[in-house]
C-alpha cells in the first residue's frame, strides 16, 4: 500500500509539473520583452512594443485602461486568456481604446514588425467630471493645411488625431491640462507659446513628447512631409 501511495504521488507530481510546462507563466506587461517603458509619471507609463514578423509577445497581464497608437499598417491575432483569438488589421496612426484588467498574447500575422505606443492611463477621472461619455466630444475640425479628430474621450482623457500637410496650421489654442504627443511620422513642428515666444520640435515616429498644463500656443508644420501626431490631454 505504502508503495502504491509512493507510486501515485510521483504519477501526480509528473503530470503536475507538466502541465505547468504547457502553461506558460503569466508576466505583468512591464517585465513583456516586447514592451520598452519609455516614459511614466503619475498619469501615465508609456511603452514602445515591437514584436518581430510571425513572432509573439509573452502571455502578460494589463492592469490599467490603455490606448494604442499603431505605428505602420499590420495584422495581428489577439489572444485573450479564456477567449478565441481575434484577428485584426491595424492601419498606420490608427488609436484604439482597451478597457484593462486582463491577460492575452499578441502575436504578429504580418510579414513586417509590429510596431506601437501603449499609453497606460494611470489616474481615473474625477467624480465631478461632467463629461461621462465620449460620444459628445467625437468630431472633425479642419484646420489651415489640415485637420484635428477627436477619436475618444475615456478616463479623463481627450484624445485626438492632427494631420498637418506642409505649412500646415493648427490655430493659437489653449490645453486645460498636460497633454503626451505621440509622433506617428518624423515631424518637425514650430510651436509659437504665448509670452514665450516660439521653439521647434522634432521627433521621429514613435518618439512621444510630455507637454506641461496651460499651455497656449499656436503649431505650423515647419517640416517637409505631412505631420501626423496623437495628442492625449488629461483632465
């Protein structure tokens, strides 16, 4: 009996620890090889992810409400733990909202990288905040030489697409709150700051930019090529 106690003890040890190696471990998204952190304060952390064509992130784990900002068309799969895998293709600049709280895989289905920006939204809104859905901030504005879309308005957060052809012109206006600017081509932009006078800012795509709150200022393409960039402001 002893022996046989023995003998089945062994059998569920081996079958216990080869399940584990079928299961691979969960990670948090900042220890995914595929995620670089780049930037973070208290409103956001900010990573650069770049997965290899035909290749996979690690199984990870979101804690926050995120957006993803897609640098260059692909297609993925995405693999949510306890959900079928869900193809989807991404064009360049395109921005997407993802409520957190889950685990999942990307895996790249493209024959060229896949390549974004993940802001996660570290704060949530304020109760007071009178702007509960998004729906009434969408919309197109057009601009001298280009055009501004607000695409959502989540989590206390503004979040809009600039499109800015050569001398392109988006007019003096004025940002509430600090705002992260996420370059989707190279750009080179003159911001002229009221009472400071004005500065250039060049990026390359995929470089991001922290601005301060109460900022007033007027931006021209100053570059050669058209300037496409997301702004996110937070309350």
């Amino acid at each position: 009996m002893k022996a046989l106690c023995c003998c089945s003890f062994v059998c569920w040890t081996a079958l216990f620890l080869a399940a584990q190696a079928r299961s691979p471990a969960v990670v948090e998204v900042t220890a995914d090889p595929a995620h670089h952190v780049v930037l973070e304060n208290s409103y956001v952390r900010v990573s650069q992810v770049y997965v290899a064509p035909h290749s996979a992130t690690s199984l990870h784990h979101h804690p926050y409400d995120y957006m993803f900002v897609t640098l260059g068309p692909s297609e993925i799969s995405n693999e949510v733990e306890g959900k079928a895998p869900l193809k989807i293709k991404l064009a360049e600049g395109e921005t997407r909202f993802t409520s957190g709280g889950f685990v999942h895989v990307t895996r790249n289905l493209a024959e060229t990288p896949f390549r974004n920006i993940t802001v996660e939204f570290l704060r949530r809104p304020k109760a007071s905040n009178p702007r509960a859905s998004d729906e009434d901030e969408r919309g197109l504005q057009v601009l001298h030489g280009g055009t501004e879309e607000v695409i959502f308005y989540k989590d206390g957060v503004r979040v809009s697409e600039v499109d800015l052809q050569i001398a392109g012109v988006e007019p003096r206006h004025h940002h509430t709150g600090p705002q992260l600017l996420v370059a989707v081509t190279d750009l080179v932009l003159r911001s002229e700051v009221s009472g400071k006078g004005a500065s250039t800012l060049e990026m390359k795509s995929g470089d991001v930019k922290w601005l301060p709150s109460g900022l007033t200022h007027t931006v021209t393409n100053v570059g050669t090529q058209k300037a496409t960039f997301v702004i996110a402001e937070f309350q």
